[in-house]
C-alpha cells in the first residue's frame, strides 16, 4: 500500500534548471544548469527525472519559465528514485508560490 500523499499533484512538464550549479556532475550554462524536467508538482515540491543524483539534503536554487515569467526558488533534495529526484521548496519567494498555484490550477 502506497503511503497517503500530503496533498495533490498535477503532471506537468516544465525543464528545470539549478541556477547555483558548482558540483561536477552539472554543466554550467548562462540560464542556469539543465537539471531535468518536472513530472509532479505540488504546493510543497517538485518530482524532477534527471540523471542528477545530489546528496539527500543537499540544497539546489532551481528556475524555470512559466509564461513569460522566469521563477527561482532554493530546494532540499528529499528523496531518490530511480529516474529522478524528490525536491520541496524551502522558503519560496511570493512571486514562486503565486506561480505554483498557476501550475496547479492549470490542470483543474
């Protein structure tokens, strides 16, 4: 039996990258670092597939374009799967909650 989710998810595909990229298994680009793309979004979190194994806890600043707005917000990596990573939002600015809420209800 699958443990209950805190709250519900919607699938939708957006291309992450991690704006504050020094670690070796990351390439530096002038957007920020491809890190992957998203697969389920929540009000806490983000499921992102990506090759990117960062260590359990490790803190990431990610970004991402919804409309014409581009979105940061630092992360704690929670959790490894076998195709991605398990991130939540830690202390997300206003403008990345109010955007969040825009993903969320774009699948309703």
């Amino acid at each position: 039996m699958e443990p209950q989710r805190r709250s519900r998810r919607v699938n939708v595909n957006l291309f992450i990258g991690d704006v504050t990229s020094k670690d070796d298994w990351r390439v530096p680009t002038v957007e920020g670092t491809p890190l992957g793309v998203t697969r389920d979004w929540n009000e806490t979190g983000v499921f992102i597939e990506t090759n990117a194994r960062p260590a359990i806890g490790t803190i990431v600043e990610i970004s991402f374009v919804w409309g014409d707005e581009s979105v940061r917000s630092r992360a704690r990596v929670i959790r490894h799967a076998t195709d991605g990573i398990g991130l939540e939002f830690v202390e997300p600015p206003g403008e990345f909650t109010v955007t969040v809420g825009s993903i969320l209800a774009s699948e309703e």
